[in-house]
C-alpha cells in the first residue's frame, strides 16, 4: 500500500522535524535578544536554507527517493517550519517568470497571515 508507506515517511520526517524545531525554542536562544523571536527567525532561516539545499542536491547530485524526498521536504522540513515550503514556492513562481504573482504571494502571506492571527487572538478573546 503505497500511500501508507508515503503517510509513514512524512510522519518520520515530521516527528523528527517537530523535535527538532522545539529543541530551537526552547534552547538559551531564547533569551539572547530582548523582543525578536530570534529561535523562529532562526528555525525558518535556516529551513529556508534547507530546502534549497536539498531541492538542488536531490535534482542535480543525488538519486534518492520518492521517499526520502517526502521524509525531508513534507515530514521533517514541513514540521520544522512551514517557512520553507513558502519560500520554495515564490521561488518557483519567480523561476517560472510569474513576478506579480510572486510578489503578491508574498506579501499577501505576511500580511494576510498577520490579520488572520490578529483575528484569531480577537476571536479568541470573545469567547
């Protein structure tokens, strides 16, 4: 059953990615800066920088497979920051020449995401 085994890589990845992506936040970090939440810049950096890695080093270097590919960019990547899969996909747009649609992708996210929390945190309050 091929799409049980998938399920089973991406929960690999992705339990490793949540240990991960706690040991960031609840390391000394923490109190390094006074109000930047330097652990979550930290974590979607460096995720950031993970899936590019990877995304060049599986296309260009390496054969590996369909599951690793989903143990690390859907499971550990997806857990540790879903930052990362964000910024593939403008990078994505951007390589396929969409610029507007890019851009808009990108601010549209912060921005929007930001209301939506704003939101949350008022709905929640009401309740």
């Amino acid at each position: 059953m091929k799409s049980l085994t998938n399920i089973l890589f991406v929960a690999a990845g992705g339990a490793l990615g949540a240990v991960a992506r706690y040991a960031f936040s609840a390391s000394p970090l923490n109190s390094v800066f006074d109000r930047f939440p330097f652990p979550t810049f930290l974590v979607n950096v460096i995720g950031s920088f993970l899936i590019g890695f990877c995304l060049i080093l599986f296309a260009d270097k390496l054969n590996v497979s369909d599951y690793i590919r989903l143990l690390i960019f859907v499971g550990f990547l997806g857990a540790f920051t879903t930052f990362s899969t964000y910024e593939l996909e403008i990078w994505t747009l951007v390589k396929e020449g969409h610029y507007t649609i890019s851009l808009l992708y990108l601010v549209s996210s912060v921005v929007v995401g930001f209301i939506g929390l704003v939101g949350g945190v008022w709905l929640g309050r009401q309740v």
